[in-house]
C-alpha cells in the first residue's frame, strides 16, 4: 500500500480509502459478516481510511461494529453533519453524539461538513455558531480535522475553500470529471493552500467500469500496458499529486484485492504520454454523446441571475454519456439542493454569458433544453418534497 502525506499532519494515509456507502445489504440491512470480511481485508492490506455519513442506511453502525473489535486504532475514521437537518447549533451536537455512539467511539479524526456546495449554506451554520461548535470539539479531542464534502462548480467549490480555515475536502474527481463539479481546477486550488483533498466518485459509483460504450472499452482493451477500466481510472486520479485519498465503495473482495494492487503500484505523476492519450481517445469516445461542448471554464460566469452555467451544462451532459439518474441526481445535488438555487430555469436569456464564451454556444438555447430535459416531471416531485423536508 503506497501512503501519501496530510500536508497538514504529515500523518500517513493510504491512498486507497475504504468508501462506506455501497456495502452489500441483506434483508433490510447491511450484510455485516460479508462487510466485515471485506474491511478485514483492506485494513490487513494497509487501507486506514474509512469514509460513511450520517445519513448512509446503517454504515456507521456497521463500521462501529467492526472496528470495536479490534481494529479502532488502525483506521482513521471519516463521517459528516447532516447541516441540511440542522435548525440550531444543538442540532448538531445531537446529531454528533449519535455519531459517536453508532461508531462505538470517542473521536472522530475527519469530519465533514456533508454537502457543503455554496458559501450561503455556511453562513447559515455560522449564524447559529458552527465555528464555535467545532472549535470546542477539537478542544476536547472530539474531532481531530474539519472539513466538507462538495458538489457543485468550481468556482463555488473555491468560494468554501477560502471561507473558513479548513483541515481538508472531499471532491468528485475522474477522468470524466476532470473540467466539472470542482474539476481540475478547484483540485489544484486546494492543493496550492496545502489542503488534503479526499476523492470521491472516482469511478462515477461503477459505470466507469460496466457502462462504458463499446468503442471506449475496446480502446482500454487494445491499449498496452493490460489494465481493466477501473486500473486505468484509478492511476489517472492518482497521477495527481494533489490527491491524497482516493474512496472506493467496495463491497466485493475481487474489488478490495484489484484496487489494493493497484493503489500499491501508482505513484504520482508516473502515467506517461501513451498512457494520456489513451484518456484523450477514450473521453473523446464518451463526449460524442454530449449534448453541449462546454469545457466547463468558466468564462460565461457570473451569470447576473444566478445560473450556474457550466454545472447545469456538465449534469445535462452527464445524462447522455452516463444515464438518465446519473444526469438528474448530478443536477438536482448541484443546483437545487442549495440555499440559493443555481437552476437553468433561472435564465431571463439576457446574453450576457455568450460574449464570452470561447467555444461560441447558444449558451441561452442550450439552457431551454436544459429545462426542457433536466426540469422535467421526476426533478419536479423531487424538489416539492426537498421543499417540504426543508432541506433547502
């Protein structure tokens, strides 16, 4: 198991991390024994980072139960604060407590704040007094490293960045990725403050691997060295030395063995020009199904009237060369799940984005068909019972 340092700590962590969310279940539950069998395995083999959530169906207990048994002092554990739950600052010592008691201990060395995609949702956890709430927590020893987890745009993801004196933040970063959510850009922002940025979605929860099209798989098969999809995805995200852990949901031991190899093998910066190409012709292969040819820059923003332009582009896109859920949750988590939606409904078409954009889009028509697809009946019910949670 290759280990890279906290810029922060320089505490060891593996670049492999145990993502918590995908265990098999059982029933109504988690199959503990076949969960435990697999973390068994990773944590012998090196993995001491452990990523769940609050609101992931029974994995904080799951995990608890098996790390109460022996292994607590080998695992560094991750888990987040649901703030979209939160009214008042008790909330979250509520919420926190439970924490600990599912997860059988008394610290937590990384947590996040779950979801954190715009700097008005952490002004509202200020005014309740967050900051006082997590400095006391790493007073007492309760929580070692804040952070948060983020989805959303680039130029939001930096925004939070440079709110608050973060210990660290999670991303979704791949290959498809890499100019979307925070993208490249925010991943080396983060990285020029000395922040460690967690991955997640490193293969697009599997469809990087099983739901490649035809000519994408053949050009990974053809290519040399031999590697599966999933080898070739991993070492892309790993050759950026920005990247301290890379989560993968494994709930299969062929899985936890595949990637423990690999993430014993990749070194930063070790892909070679060949092996970039290969990227180069299997993204092509994948984007001749998008529906607009945004780069994701970033040069149409600000938009005046609050559109976030490039993620409501890159979630429209992601319906077609991904999947129909893969598309609208992206779009749904990004740009409605926010204190101030980001929607392309917002769009009063008063051009202003076009002058400069440097691929010329009929930025104002491609958001009608923005709305057309991604505003339609699912997202709609969808965003009357986030409304009516009071999740937003």
């Amino acid at each position: 198991m290759l280990y890279r340092k906290n810029p922060k700590t320089g505490e060891n962590l593996s670049i492999l991390g145990f993502g918590c969310m995908r265990f098999t279940r059982k029933a109504t539950g988690i199959d503990q024994d076949k969960a435990e069998e697999e973390m068994r395995a990773a944590v012998e083999a090196g993995v001491n980072y452990f990523d769940t959530a609050y609101i992931y169906p029974g994995s904080e207990e799951c995990v608890g139960k098996f790390l109460a048994k022996g292994y607590r002092d080998r695992v560094k554990i991750a888990t987040k604060l649901p703030h979209y739950y939160i009214k008042k600052i008790e909330d979250a010592e509520r919420y926190f407590s439970e924490q600990l008691r599912r997860l059988k201990t008394d610290h937590i060395e990384y947590y996040l704040i779950h979801m954190l995609n715009d700097v008005s949702n952490w002004q509202r956890l200020r005014e309740m007094g967050i900051e006082e709430w997590i400095a006391d927590k790493k007073a007492s020893g309760q929580i070692l490293n804040i952070g948060f987890s983020f989805h959303g745009g680039t130029e939001p993801f930096m925004r939070v960045i440079d709110s608050y004196d973060w210990d660290f933040c999670q991303i979704q970063f791949n290959y498809l990725d890499e100019h979307s959510q925070a993208g490249i850009r925010g991943l080396t922002y983060a990285g020029s403050k000395g922040i460690p940025v967690i991955i997640m979605e490193p293969l697009r929860g599997g469809r990087l691997v099983h739901s490649l099209p035809k000519e994408a798989r053949r050009i990974f098969e053809q290519a040399q060295p031999k590697r599966s999809p999933a080898d070739w995805a991993l070492r892309w995200i790993w050759n950026h030395p920005e990247v301290t852990v890379v989560l993968s949901g494994m709930n299969d031991m062929a899985q936890v063995e595949e990637n423990v190899r690999i993430a014993s093998e990749a070194e930063a910066n070790s892909l070679t020009e060949e092996d970039m190409e290969v990227f180069g012709r299997v993204t092509d292969s994948i984007n001749r199904h998008m529906k607009v040819p945004c780069t994701g820059c970033g040069y149409c923003m600000p938009c005046p009237h609050g559109v976030d332009i490039p993620t409501c582009f890159a979630a429209y896109n992601t319906r077609y060369t991904d999947s129909f859920y893969s598309g609208m949750k992206s779009y749904f988590m990004c740009t409605t799940l926010r204190a101030e939606h980001t929607n392309a409904s917002r769009c009063i078409e008063c051009g202003a984005c076009e002058k400069h954009c440097p691929q010329a889009i009929a930025i104002r028509k491609e958001l009608k068909q923005v709305v057309r697809h991604m505003e339609n009946p699912v997202y709609k019910v969808a965003r009357f019972i986030a409304r009516h949670k009071g999740d937003y």
